[in-house]
C-alpha cells in the first residue's frame, strides 16, 4: 500500500541520516584527536628547542618550521639508519634506533611507533633530534661525518640529568669512544686517499 511505502522509506531515509551522522562524528573524532596529537607534538618541539638555544647557547631559534614526525617500527627504524642487508645481518648485535633526524626541507624527524608525547618516557631521544634539526637550520657543519654526535648526546644526557626518567640512563662513555674513534678512522683514511675531510 502506499502508506506502507512511505513507511518504508521513511525508515531508510532516517537510517540514512543515521549512518550519516555516525560518520560525521567519528571523522569529527579522528580529526579531533590527530589535531591534538599535534598541538602536544608542537608544545614539546617547542618547549625542548628553548631549552636547547638557552642550554647551548650556541643555537639560535627563530620560528622556523618545525620539523615532520614520522612514525616507524624498531625493524624500519633499524633498516633506514644502518642499511637493509646490514640490519638483517646483524640485528641482534646492533645498537636499538630509537630516533633519526633527516635534514631536509624543514626536517623529518622519525621516532618509534609508540613514542608517547604525553608520558614523556623516551623524550631524551626528541631532545637528542631536535639538536641534530638546531644544527640544522644553524648551517653547522662538521669535518667528520658523526662529530654532530657529541652535542647531541651532551644535551641527551643533560637534559636526562635534570629531568630524571625511570629506566633511562645517560649515553655512556662508550658512546664517545665510538664518535671518536670514528672520526679518527675518517681522518686517517681520507689522509691515506689524499682526500680532505668533508665540510
């Protein structure tokens, strides 16, 4: 009947509005949340980069934007930074990737895919970036390929001194060797080659 037709489409109509609805509000949601993620994403950038040029002194910050977050697995993290044949080779003998910072345009900074901005349980590792993005944008530059190393690890460990973590410790002494014994091999063999240092 044509009563009967009107109801039924009135209730398909209504479950259409329904349907609708819902999604409008869970897109609202999602938007919601991803805007906040990057407000507090923001706010520590922020807050560490100040630290970081009143700390160093050395570093100067002028609102430039701020670099990209890009999340990533232990495994891609691994595989970017030490290479895909090393890292599947040598996995369980290698240091843990927890943070990398690509220069380019504004900056990348990748982090682990767990990394929580609200806790701050790992943020000695933005703080260790942020000096790697500061030199930067500052057009430092270094004679030996990981020199940049030794402020970013300085900072790290500073930063972890006064802002006591549980569970986390300070880069240790054998990090400093590694810098410099890489830098010495860099010199010694761009020496051999007849190269001079990169700057």
């Amino acid at each position: 009947s044509p009563f009967y037709i009107v109801f039924i489409c009135a209730k398909y109509c209504m479950f259409k509005t329904f349907l609708s609805t819902l999604t409008l509000f869970i897109l609202s949601f999602v938007f919601a949340k991803t805007a906040y993620a990057e407000s507090i994403e923001e706010a520590k950038m922020l807050e560490l980069i100040n630290w970081l040029v009143d700390e160093s002194a050395i570093y100067e910050y002028n609102d430039e934007p701020l670099p990209k977050i890009v999340y990533a697995t232990k495994e891609q993290l691994g595989a970017y930074f030490y290479g895909l044949d090393t890292y599947l080779e040598n996995e369980d003998k290698l240091f843990p990737i927890e943070g990398i910072f690509r220069s380019a345009d504004e900056g990348t900074m990748f982090l682990l895919d767990d990394f929580d901005w609200e806790s701050g349980s790992t943020m000695d590792v933005v703080v260790h970036e942020l000096v790697h993005y500061l030199q930067y944008i500052n057009g430092r530059t270094f004679s030996c390929s990981v020199a940049g190393e030794i402020d970013a690890y300085k900072f790290q460990s500073i930063w972890l001194m006064k802002n006591p973590i549980p569970n986390r410790q300070a880069p240790t002494f054998l990090t400093a060797v590694y810098i410099i014994e890489t830098c010495i091999a860099e010199t010694l063999r761009n020496s051999n080659l007849g190269e001079t240092p990169p700057k």
